[in-house]
C-alpha cells in the first residue's frame, strides 16, 4: 500500500478510535470545567473548633475535615462525616459551573451542616470573572494549523518540519494535561494524569516514535507523526473552551494554558493535513533516484 493510502487509512482509524472512547468528560482533568466564575466560603457560623469547610479547585468542590469529637451532616447529602474524616463534593447551589454572573458581580450561596446536634451554616460567594476575547486564539490555532503545510511544501525535507512541529504538539500536549492534573485537589496525582491524557497515551509515542525512525532515514516513521498529530488535534479540541472561559481547571496562567492548546490544537492539525503531500513527495523522489 503507497505511503498515502496507510495515511488516510491511519487517520481514519485512529479518529474513529478517538471519536468512539473519549467522551466529553475525558476533556478535563478530573471532570473539572472552564467558567466564568470562582467560589469561595466566607464564613462558618458559629465556629466550631475543629470543623473546617474549605473551596478547592476555584470552587468547583468544597472540602469538610471533621476533626470534632462528633459527626457532621451536611443536610440533604446521605451520610455522615466521622471525626477524623474529610468529604470532598460537588453541588450546583455552590460550584461555578453553568452560572451566569457578569464580571465583577457576586452572588451569596448558603448551606447548613449538622455538627454533632449543632446547627451550622456555611456561608459563601461566586464571583464573576471577565472572559477573554476568543478571537486572537483562534487566529492563531489557525495560522498554526494554515502555516505548516504551505511551508512544508516549499521546503526539500518536509518531513523534519513535520516532526519538529508534532514534536511541539506533543510536548504542548503534555504539559496541557500536567497542567490540568494539577489543578485537581480531590483525587489521586497519576490515576488523574492517565485518565486525562486518554488516547494521548498512543498518540505521544506515536509521534515521538515516528520522529526517531524519520530521523533515521526511513520515511515511513512519518505516517506515525502524523496519526498521533491528527490525535492530538482531535482530543485537545474540546478545550477550546479555554479561548472563551475566565477560570480555567489549570495550574497556572490562563495565558499559558490557551497557548498551550493553540500549539496542540494547531501545530498537531498542521501536520496531520500536511502529511500526505509530504509523503507523496518523498515517495516521487524515491521513484525518481530508483
């Protein structure tokens, strides 16, 4: 089979597989999403020595430590945090997920636990926070995406731009989904990072693999940069939400997390599209010097 036809053949499939086991949720680490607000407790009336409510994760979850000599009940949860025990949950009277709340504005949240027969109140704030202008992202996601096969054609080794530029897609990836397992305050460091990193876990070493093989003068390494550029593109792109979101699930800069999906986004769509004239042209040459 001719080096374009295992390309179309290796993309299909490697689309279908994507398109069949990652769902939407897979997108972000630890089911975390990008909104245009954070939550945050305020108060805790009346204090009890011992009983902390915390916010975690821009307050996308609240965090109960119960360190009283009795239980605690958050009312209308099923049940009861020991002493010595921590709840971490999610509720939509409290997390910022599907609020609508303009920059600058609040809006009061409340809710009550039982702690040992004493009824208290935790008292909290969602805070509306200005989302970015999309626009300059998505240029540049497609610039990214635009420039790599237009110059891959004017130049005589295609496939090393190819290969640098799955390489930056790979390790944009990468440092997207550490960034993303990062944020997550409520469950464990490495199961987060696997689940997700999902079918990057193929991807990566497809790209990384095939670069060596390509640099070591076999084109046909190339059609493995190229199916793991076409996943990478695929799966990062339900997390362009970061071009239109405030809060984002990522530990550290904003800035930094949407130039991190325009590199994987864009250098990865790039290399995908640019793959087949690439190969075609090396398959030409070998024909010619044959």
């Amino acid at each position: 089979m001719r080096p374009l036809r295992w390309l179309t053949v290796v993309l299909t499939a490697a689309t279908a597989v994507l398109l069949t086991t990652a769902g939407p949720a897979a997108a972000h680490a630890g089911g975390l999403v990008a909104t245009d607000a954070r939550s945050r407790v305020v108060t805790v009336t009346p204090a009890v020595p011992g009983l902390t409510v915390t916010a975690i994760e821009d307050g996308a979850r609240l965090r109960l430590t119960n360190r009283t000599p009795g239980p605690v009940t958050v009312t209308g949860r099923p049940g009861v945090v020991a002493p010595g025990d921590t709840l971490t949950w999610a509720d939509p009277s409290f997390t910022p997920e599907g609020k609508k709340i303009a920059s600058g504005r609040t809006q009061d949240w409340t809710l009550t636990l039982d702690a040992g027969g004493t009824a208290v109140t935790v008292s909290g704030i969602l805070i509306g926070e200005r989302p970015p202008d999309p626009w300059p992202w998505w240029a540049l996601a497609i610039v990214a995406a635009v420039a790599i096969p237009v110059i891959a054609r004017r130049l005589h080794r295609g496939d090393l731009l190819l290969c640098a530029a799955g390489t930056v897609a790979m390790a944009a990836s990468i440092g997207h989904v550490a960034g993303s397992t990062l944020a997550v305050e409520s469950a464990p460091p490495l199961g987060t990072f696997l689940s997700a990193a999902g079918i990057n876990l193929l991807a990566w070493p497809l790209i990384l693999g095939g670069a060596v093989t390509t640099l070591r003068g076999r084109p046909a390494g190339l059609l493995a940069v190229c199916a793991g550029a076409a996943l990478t593109a695929v799966f990062v792109f339900p997390d362009v939400t970061a071009f239109h979101r405030a809060v984002l699930p990522f530990a550290g800069p904003a800035v930094a997390e949407r130039a991190l999906v325009v590199l994987a986004l864009g250098l990865g769509a790039g290399v995908a599209v640019a793959g087949a004239s690439v190969l075609r042209t090396l398959a030409q040459r070998a024909e010619a010097v044959a």
